[in-house]
C-alpha cells in the first residue's frame, strides 16, 4: 500500500519541487543560489532552504499527508530554526526580521519552551482547491502566490544572520 500511494504522489511532488526550486533560484526571483528540497516519509515535509545554509535552518510546508494533499484547502508555510541555543537566540532576538515576516502576513511561534525547541514564523495560505487536484498552471499560480511572501529583504536578513554565527 506504501509503494502505491507513493507511486499515486510521485509526479505532482515532483511538479511540486521542480515548481518550487525554479520559483526561489529563477532569473526573476533570484531568492536563492542553490535551492535544496526534500521531504520526509509518506508526511510530505517539504523543506526548502538555500544549499549553505545548515539543515536546521529552513522554510517548510507543514505536514502534508496523502489525506491533506488530496483533501484539504488550507495549509501552512512557515520558516523554521532549530538546531543550537545561539543560532535560535540569533533569529529569535531580530526584530528587523520579526517586522519584515509580519509584514507579509507571517505569525511568530516560539516553541523553545515544547520538546520541539524551535523558532517559527508561520502563514496559513488557503488554496481554492487540495493540493493534489490542480492541474499545473492551477499549482504554479498558487505557489507563486505564496513564495511571493518570502521577499528578497527576508532572504538577506535570513544570510547577514548566518554571517553572525
């Protein structure tokens, strides 16, 4: 049943990545040198991140099971810092970075206190339908809606503060 639900899910995540990385390295956007995207057994974290910065640094698509993908309308973007005290200190204390996320709809969550341990700035972006029924011009248009929130100033306050650690 695993292998066939992966096999069902394989080409629109692909389409989902190529999408994504093009969107974030584009001539257009140029948001990021090298974008790195991955994701997590059949929950479908789809992480995206520059490929210098450490893996505890990223943006990511919440959790996006085969029951999400197919059924819901509404989910969430957000960026993550994990990994050490310093460096969840470091994005935790900027508020210059706080502004530029809230700006753009972006709410902070600090989970320092939960087993998680992490900084996050969350957006709910609705879709007018589930991920997994939009034909391709459907997909492209609403990610680009959403990545359209991660702005260039975002990205280098994101890099000056990996310059800090």
């Amino acid at each position: 049943m695993a292998n066939l639900i992966e096999e069902i899910n394989e080409e629109p995540l692909q389409e989902f990545f190529e999408l994504t990385r093009g969107y974030f390295t584009s001539i257009d956007h140029g948001l990021m040198k090298e974008c790195v995207i991955s994701h997590i057994f059949n929950y479908y974290y789809i992480i995206v991140r520059d490929a210098l910065w450490p893996r505890s640094l990223h943006f990511e698509w919440y959790p996006l099971g085969v029951d999400k993908l197919s059924k819901r309308k509404n989910y969430s973007f957000c960026f993550h810092v994990e990994g050490s005290k310093e460096m969840r200190d470091t994005f935790d204390q900027d508020k210059q970075l706080e502004e530029l996320f809230q700006q753009q709809d972006f709410i902070k969550e600090d989970r320092r206190a939960t087993k998680h341990r992490n900084i996050s700035f969350r957006k709910e972006v609705p879709a007018p339908k589930p991920i997994m029924l939009m034909n391709s011009f459907e997909l492209e248009s609403y990610l680009s809606k959403v990545y359209s929130n991660v702005t260039k100033e975002i990205i280098d306050k994101i890099n000056s503060n990996l310059a800090k650690l």
